[in-house]
C-alpha cells in the first residue's frame, strides 16, 4: 500500500519541518470510488479546497534555507482525508461534514453518504499512519536537535468560502495561525519579520502539533502560514503567478532565521 505521506529530508541537524497537507489533488482508488459526483463538479471542489502549490513553496523554501529544513507532505488530497481534523466529535468542521472524512464540499455540495465503517478503515489505514509519521519525524528532530520546529504551510481563497465558520473576520496577505503553548514569542517574531503584512489567527487559527507533543512538550514549538492566494496564482485553480517565488522566499528567510 502506497503510504499517505511523504517526506523530503533535510540537513542533518535542522530542526524544522515544513508540512504540507493540503496541496495534493489526488485520490487513492477508494476514496475516488466513495464519491458521489461527478469529474466537473469534482474539480470544482478540488480546484477551492485544495492549497495549491504549497508543496512547490515549501520545496523552494526548503532548498534555500540552511541547514535545509525538513519535508513532510501529505500524499492525497484533503479529499479522501484530511490529516489536520480531529478524528473524533472533538471536531468542530464535522457540522457542515469536513471532518477527518468529508461528506460535504466547500458550499455544501454532498460528495458522500454517512458510512461508519468506511470512516473507521479510512482513520485506520490513512489518518493514523500519518499522524505516526509526523510524530516520529519531529520526535527525530527533537533528538538530535534537542528542538523542533513545525512550519504548517497552507493557503486560503482571498474570499470567503461557504464552509468557513470563521470567515468573517479579515482576510491578510498572511495569516500566522498560533498556539499559546507551543507558539513562542521568538517565532512568533520571526515570521512577522519574514512576511510583513499579517495578521494572527484569522481567518483560521492555531497550528498542528501531534497530540503526543501537544502541551507536554516546551522544546516543541510550531505555526501555521496561511498564504492568501491572490499573493502567488489565479483562483481558484489557476496557474501560478510571480508571487510564488517571492513567498517562498519569505518562508525560507523565517526558516532560516530558526536554524
């Protein structure tokens, strides 16, 4: 079975992982086969829900920085499932059903039937091996850096998308998502220094951390960059622009500053 993720290594001694987990479109045969539209209307959910060519920013980013930093990419699309969701009622998406396994696309469009089993063979199969292997990954780096440092790279549409339950608020150029724990003031700084025009935790809020970590673990710090598209390609699905150099020149500055 082809594994759910992939990882790109980097220096020896850095601390930093870059993860991506929604740039991907592909689907695994199963979750293609549990869909209940069609290619256009697949596309178009693709096309809004996918963050992409954040893994070619984090890719650039990645190779510029010295030591070059860490690669952890999530081989699918948020599609078949999506590897940041709680796996259980904890998940506050699963009322418009974009839980671990989506029900329901980007303007409540149903993309599947409920099914129990399904869900409990895809956590099984996909969601666990994943979030095995950003555990190990940063347990990895902790041990012989004595820190990691997780960088969640995503984007967002520059306008609201019906399924936003926070989109009310303002939309930057980039948003810092944060965690008070594992989100220091030191990175916290670093990224505002990179990217200049932010805002923090909106339109989304907080950064991943494996559960293993997450507040029990100082010596593991993380933050999510969330690229405003407009800033690097067309939307929704387009090509990409000029910008995305420029960005990715950004995150490699911030990722230097953290080795």
């Amino acid at each position: 079975m082809i594994p759910p993720f992939d990882v790109t290594p980097g220096g020896p001694a850095s601390p930093v992982v870059l993860h991506v987990p929604h740039a991907s479109r592909d689907l695994p045969d199963a979750a293609r086969a549990s869909l209940l539209v069609d290619d256009a209307a697949l596309a178009e959910e693709l096309d809004h829900l996918t963050d992409a060519y954040t893994d070619e920013i984090a890719r650039l980013a990645a190779s510029a920085a010295t030591p070059r930093a860490w690669i952890l990419r999530h081989r699918w699309s948020r599609l078949a499932v999506d590897p940041e969701r709680f796996p259980d009622d904890r998940e506050e998406m699963r009322a418009v059903g974009m839980g671990a396994v989506y029900t329901h696309g980007f303007a409540g469009r149903k993309l599947r039937d409920e099914d129990s089993v399904r869900d409990g063979t895809a956590l099984q199969t996909h969601f666990g091996p994943y979030a095995a292997a950003v555990r190990d990954l940063v347990a990895e780096r902790l041990a012989v850096s004595g820190r990691a440092v997780i960088v969640d790279v995503h984007s967002y549409s520059t306008l609201p998308l019906p399924y936003e339950m926070h989109g009310a608020g303002p939309r930057p150029p980039v948003c810092l998502g944060t965690d008070r724990y594992h989100t220091p003031p030191g990175l916290l700084a670093a990224a505002e220094a990179a990217f200049g025009e932010i805002a923090l935790d909106t339109p989304f809020a907080g950064c991943y951390v494996p559960l293993e970590f997450y507040g029990r673990e100082p010596a593991v710090s993380a933050i999510m960059i969330e690229i405003r598209r407009d800033g690097y390609m067309i939307e929704p699905g387009g090509p990409p622009t000029d910008g995305l150099p420029v960005i990715a020149g950004r995150l490699a500055a911030l990722v230097n500053s953290l080795a």
